[in-house]
C-alpha cells in the first residue's frame, strides 16, 4: 500500500478495540499526547468540542502532518492530500468524525 511522504511519525501498532472506545479513537488520542507532548490526563478528557487547531499552540501545521503520518501508519490507512480539509482539524469531535470515515 503506498504511503504518503509527510515525515516520519511514531511507529506502534494499532490499538485494540476496548469497552471504553474504538480504536480509531484511542489510536487518535495516543498520537495527540505522542505528537502535543500533551498529558494522557489532559487529552482523556478531549470531547466532541473540545477546541484543537487554532486554540492549541503545540496544534501547529507540523504537528497536523506528524498526526496525520501517524493515523496512516497506526491504523495501516492511506490519507491523500484531497481527504485533508482544515474543519477536521478545529475540534477533537470533528477530527475523530474523520478518522472514523477513513477506517470504516
């Protein structure tokens, strides 16, 4: 499968699905404390509108391309530039909703 040319991100395997969540969204949320450097306290509390690009100074746009390198390779998924808008990126919900349809 080819992968885009963004960079290099983090290598882990993709979670497993839990009672708690899926794994789109616990691989999600892992790759923003991996990539914000941000506490796991802090991003398990990230809801549906919870503020990110824009409101997070560690959101920046290399953060995005790390972030989106790294959904690529945890979930073993191909994003091209043309899935990307920057709506995915305002709000955690928004950009959970985009993980989702790129794993369904």
């Amino acid at each position: 499968m080819p992968r885009s040319t963004r960079g290099a991100a983090m290598q882990q395997p993709a979670p497993k699905t839990t009672e708690t969540g899926d794994a789109a969204e616990a691989a999600l949320r892992g790759l923003l404390c991996d990539v914000l450097g941000l506490p796991q306290s802090r991003v398990a509390r990230f809801d549906e509108s919870t503020q990110l690009f824009g409101a997070l100074p560690e959101f920046d746009s290399m953060a995005v391309a790390t972030l989106l390198t790294g959904l690529e390779e945890r979930l073993d998924i191909l994003i091209e530039d043309d899935d990307v808008e920057a709506e995915d990126f305002m709000t955690y919900g928004r950009l959970l909703a985009f993980v989702r349809r790129k794993t369904a």
